[in-house]
C-alpha cells in the first residue's frame, strides 16, 4: 500500500494479476486461461493495461474461458459454500479419475459435479488400464512381431493418433480425442 490524499492506496485486482503473470511468465505467454465469469472486465482489463504498458506486445497468445463446475444445479462458488476442494476429491477418487472427468466434457462446457459422474470417470481410466495391459500382454507374445508387421493394425493405430491430434487441435476438444 502507499499514502494517498484518500487514505491508503492499494492496487486493484486487475493490476495484481498482470504484475504476478508478467513476473512468472513474462510478457507474450502461451496460454492464459480462467474461467468464463473472468473474461469481462478481469480480463479485458489485465490485457489492456500490460499490452498498454509494454507498447502492444500479446500479453497471451491463447485465451481459453472454461465455463463453470456445477454442485447441486448451481456454480460452484466459495461466496455461496458449495464447494468440493479438490485435494479431497482427489484423496477420494485419486487423480486419474478427477482428470478423466475433467477431460469427457469440452471445457467450455457446464460441467455437473457428482459422485455418479465420477463413477463413470472411474470406470473408464479402469477400461484405458485395461486395455493398455492386454496390449502389453498382446506385444510379449511370441506372435507379438506379427502384429507389429500387420499393415492393418498399423494403419489403425496411425490413424487413431492423427484423429487424437485433430480434436486436441480443434478447440482443445478432449472428449472427442
């Protein structure tokens, strides 16, 4: 803070945040994201006070506005106490089946939070563990190189990963990838 005519004179929001982002990530940064609620004024703000400040060098070159988890039919939010910290959902779940519900919804989706969902979540990772473990099983069979030379399953697999690449490339859409 600092002495002022009005009292004490502290910076805004906007202004702490830019400070902080230019300080740990320097001007011109990849990606700057936050939720949908921050676009207008929070965001707009921080871009036209650093890049006003720096002569119009990109403050971030990607923004990406999630839209917001959902407790019980409304925004999660601290003002209203209806949170799920997650280090507790993590504790819960573990980390693999908070990421796997993360990523089967867009981000800029409304996203439920529910034990139900997270159950799905759970059952999935175990099907992608489950997979992985029968192709590891599958290549130390002795007829293992004969699927590596298998022009079919190759093709298969090339495709898959452009496929990965082109939803990720589309938006950051994870559950198509």
């Amino acid at each position: 803070w600092w002495d002022s005519p009005w009292g004490p004179g502290r910076p805004g929001w906007h202004i702490e945040c830019s400070a902080m982002a230019e300080r740990e990530l320097g001007m011109g940064f990849a990606v700057h994201g936050g939720g949908i609620d921050l676009a207008f004024p929070h965001h707009e703000n921080e871009i036209a006070q650093s890049e006003g400040a720096h002569d119009g060098v990109p403050f971030a070159h990607v923004w990406m506005h999630n839209e917001m988890l959902e407790l019980s039919d409304s925004k999660m939010s601290k003002s209203i106490g209806n949170i799920a910290l997650l280090a507790d959902v993590v504790d819960r779940w573990g980390a693999d089946t908070v990421i796997a519900y993360f990523v089967q919804s867009h981000y800029r989706s409304r996203l439920p939070f529910s034990d139900d969902r997270l159950h799905d979540a759970e059952a999935a990772c175990d099907r992608i563990r489950n997979a992985v473990r029968a192709l590891d099983r599958a290549l130390g069979a002795p007829e293992a190189d004969e699927a590596a030379n298998d022009p079919d399953l190759m093709k298969a697999l090339v495709d898959a990963r452009q496929r990965f690449h082109e939803a990720m490339d589309d938006d950051f859409g994870t559950p198509e990838a």
